[in-house]
C-alpha cells in the first residue's frame, strides 16, 4: 500500500476502502484548486483596478499636461506595488502552495495556512495602495502593510522550505529548482528593504512616497531580482514541454541567475552603468540556455490554448533584451528619464506580463481542477492588444519624454487604453474559466 493511503487511513483512524481513499483525495485536491483559484482571482482585481486603472489615468494626466512630472510620485509608486506584489506576486504563490505535494496530503487545518497567507498578503497589498493613494493614517498604515506583507511570505516560504522528497532518494534538485530559490530569496529581500522603507517613511518622512533616487534602485531588486528569475525557473520548467525545445543548459541558466544577481547587487550600491551591462549579459545567458530560438525537437503542444502560444513567449523573451539593451542607452545618456522609462515597461509589461497572460492560459485552467480555458480567441486577442499596446508605450515615452517627437504625447492614452483593453480581455477570460465546471471525472 502506498504512502498516501497510509497517512489517509491513519487520520481518519480507522482501515480505509479504495472508494473513500480516492473520495479524500479527491477533495483535497479540490480544495487545494479552490485556494489557487482565490489566489488568480484576487491577483486579477489588483490587475484590474489598483494596478491598471490608475497606472491609466496616471498616463491620460501625464499626456493631458506633456509632463512627465505631473502626476504624484506616490501614485506612480502605488500603481507598481499593485501589479508587482498585487498581481503577479500573488499569482506566484498561489502556482507556488498548489505545487507543494504535500498540501495534498495534509488535513483541513494543515490546508489554513495557505488561506490564511491569502488574507495577510491582501490585507499587505489593500493598505499600501490605500494609504499611497489617499495618504490616510499613511505613518500607521503604511508599516502595517509591510509587515502584513512579510508575515505573509514568511508563511509561504516556511511550507515550501518544509516540502522533502517523498522518495529519499531524491538528493539531487534540478537546476530550475534554484532557479526558482533565487527568486524566492530576491522576494524577501524585496519584502525586508520595503518594510525598512516604509518604517523610514513613518518616521522621518513627509509624504509616503520613496525617494527618487532610492525608487530607482529598488525598481531594479523588485523586477530583476525577484519577478525575472520566478519567470526564468517557471520557464525552464515548462517550456521544454510546451514549445518541444531542446533540454535546458542548466548549468548555462545558473551562470544567468548568476549574473543578474551580480547586477542586481551593484545596481543597489550605485554602480548604475556596469550594472546595466552585467544584467543584459544575463537575460541573453538565460535565452541561450533555454535554447528558445534554436530549432525544436518536437511540435509545440497548443491543444487548448492558441496556436499562437509560442510565437508570444518567444516574443516576450525578445522584450527582455529590449528593456536590458534600453537601461545600457539610457546609463550613458543624460537626462534619460523617458528611456528607463521604456526600458521598465518594456520588462514589466513586454516581459513579464506578456509571459503571464502566455503561460498563465496554459497552466492555470488545467491546475484549478482540469478546466480547459473558456476561449482560445480571447486569449489571443489579449496577447496581441498587449503586444500592440506595450509597443506604442515603449515607442512613445522615448519620443515624447526625451523630446525627439512632440505628436508622440497623444499615443501615450492610446497605448494605455490599449493595454487596459488587453488585461480586461484577459481577466474575463480566466474569470470566466473558472466559473465554468470542470469536465466530468470519469472513474
């Protein structure tokens, strides 16, 4: 008899029939979906409206006034907190407890704690938002969402630090695996500067937003350092699968994690244009160890999603070299606002979120209780909406805020629209998704 059983007919006490055996599982494994899809829920409102709604109405003040400084740094600030930690943060723990073997094997009790990281972490992010934006009780506030924040991760990092192979011997983790550690370790440095941070604000600050200066280097921890190598681990865990590559260089893809948490490291103390450099060799190490542009060994599996599906992951991959090659243009260039602010969106959106809405309609529907996804033609009216519209943005903060194009200030609305249209797509998509039933278990 297997482990699974055991441990099931030990917590109910009594000997087990392989009918009430497969019941428990089998509602464990339901329960554990329901989380996760809390979990993609809660992350697509903060996409929604504390993220994309106001980045939108910051860019329309913006292009209203041809002034890149006409909008609170505060609300700049608030708007990145809720599509990082918000958003994207959120849906990386909840992939992340749902990939936990042993939740599965764990009691209902067992199961709380990864509710109860659900309502420290969105409590954390709520209040952030709140006291950025409306600056109420913000010395107070502001502390509490860290600390919430950190609860919260410790929470998670502590279930996933506990997880040992069931099989002893298993000793050796591949290299995706710490890939993914790199990325875990990037989000408590994250979690720890910021709670340092807005202690610092409480204290001795007049306002809640963070210092120019400081912002800009902590940007680079919270993309490079913890969302980028999430992705890279992610990636090389699935791609190979989904897209038929070759077998990860893995050995290749550590020298990457290695070299942007190099530039991550001196792009913290300063060292701005050496840093640069240090984290565009690392994301073309990581494309050249994932082998994504070299010729395939099998089809790509598309069943399900579109057919699309992986000409917008290598285009995304594509986006990262983009932003690394436009912070080197924009370390050697004076008074380069408008291009790092490209070159963030270029990581933020063309990168990350594009990798999201690829992969996130690959994985998501089948890992909240086999669901197939609701429409393969929204999925790729999303992907190009937001293909198209980070492009437009990219384009347009270079020529309007550097001041090589006047006219480009009036495509900054249209890329903003653009892109609000593309994640609303794409929200309905998996909301929908979830709300349908799942096919029919067949026995």
């Amino acid at each position: 008899m297997s482990a699974l059983p055991t441990r099931i007919e030990r917590e109910a006490g009594r000997p087990l029939t392989p009918l009430e055996i497969f019941d428990i599982t089998a509602a464990r494994e339901t329960t554990l979906s329901r989380l996760l899809m809390l979990y993609i829920g809660t992350g697509l409102i903060f996409m929604l409206l504390p993220g994309t709604f106001l980045g939108v109405w910051n860019l329309l003040a913006i292009s209203s006034h041809r002034a890149a400084d006409s909008v609170s740094p505060a609300w700049i600030q608030a708007h990145g907190h809720a599509q990082i930690f918000g958003w994207i943060g959120t849906f990386i723990l909840g992939i992340g407890f749902y990939s936990i073997p042993k939740l599965r094997r764990m009691n209902p009790f067992g199961l709380a704690v990864v509710a109860s990281s659900w309502a420290l972490w969105t409590c954390g992010v709520t209040l952030h938002w709140l006291s950025s934006v409306y600056q109420w009780q913000w010395r107070f506030l502001l502390p509490v969402s860290a600390v919430l924040e950190l609860t919260a991760f410790l929470i998670f990092f502590r279930t996933v630090s506990g997880h040992r192979p069931q099989d002893s011997s298993e000793t050796k983790l591949d290299e995706w695996i710490f890939v993914v550690i790199a990325g875990s370790v990037g989000l408590l440095l994250t979690l720890l500067i910021n709670f340092c941070a807005c202690l610092f604000l409480a204290l001795r600050g007049n306002s809640p937003e963070l210092p120019e200066n400081f912002d800009q280097r902590f940007l680079v921890l919270q993309t490079w350092g913890f969302l980028v190598p999430f992705v890279w681990g992610f990636s090389a865990k699935w791609l190979p699968v989904f897209l038929g590559l070759r077998p990860v260089l893995g050995r290749v893809l550590l020298w990457a994690v290695a070299l942007n948490s190099f530039g991550i490291v001196i792009a913290l103390v300063g060292w701005t244009i050496p840093a640069v450099f240090v984290l565009l060799a690392g994301i073309i190490t990581a494309v050249c160890a994932l082998r994504l542009f070299e010729t395939t060994e099998r089809p790509a599996k598309v069943k399900g999603v579109h057919s699309s599906f992986p000409i917008f992951v290598r285009m995304a991959y594509v986006w990262a070299v983009v932003a690394a090659s436009l912070a080197v243009w924009a370390a050697l260039t004076i008074n380069s606002h408008g291009i790092w602010g490209a070159s963030r969106h270029a990581l933020t959106v063309g990168f990350l979120a594009t990798m999201v809405f690829a992969v996130g309609q690959r994985v998501l529907p089948a890992f909240s209780g086999m669901r197939l996804l609701f429409s393969t033609k929204l999925m790729f009216v999303a992907l190009l909406l937001l293909a198209t519209g980070c492009l437009l943005r990219v384009s347009s903060e270079i020529l309007a805020y550097q001041g090589f194009v006047h006219s480009a200030w009036s495509w900054l609305p249209i890329s903003a629209i653009t892109e609000m249209t593309a994640v609303t797509v794409f929200a309905v998509n998996m909301l929908v998704t979830f709300a349908r039933r799942p096919p029919a278990t067949v026995m």
